[in-house]
C-alpha cells in the first residue's frame, strides 16, 4: 500500500519541469511546514548534485520508500 506522504529518506523525482531539472533525483530530508495546518504540501529535498530545494508534493513522485 502507498503512503499518502513521502517521509524523510524517500528517494524521489521530479515530474513538473517549471520547478527545478525535470526527472532529477532526491532525497526528502524533511518537511517544509512550520504548523499542522500546512504538514504535508511541501518538503526539502536534497539533489544528487548537492543542491538543497523545497518542493510541493504534486510535483514530485516517490520511486523509493524508506522503510
């Protein structure tokens, strides 16, 4: 069964190209929100190539779950 939210140590990809390289790899190093009302929208991600962005949950999908 899929999870409804990635969690920290997901490997994921980008599926929307206006956000960052389209199909770039990473990992969820946590998540954005600063309150419950928001948990869940957005998360830090962490590129292969070192660079550190936030991302919507729309616009990623996970290929790796972190068990």
């Amino acid at each position: 069964m899929k999870r409804l939210w990635p969690k920290q140590g997901d490997i994921v990809k980008i599926t929307a190209e206006h956000h960052y390289k389209l199909g770039a790899i990473g990992v969820v190093v946590g998540d954005y929100a600063k309150s419950k009302h928001n948990a869940g929208k957005a998360y830090h991600i962490r590129f292969f190539d070192g660079t550190k962005r936030t991302c919507f949950k729309k616009n990623f999908e996970v290929i790796s779950e972190n068990r």
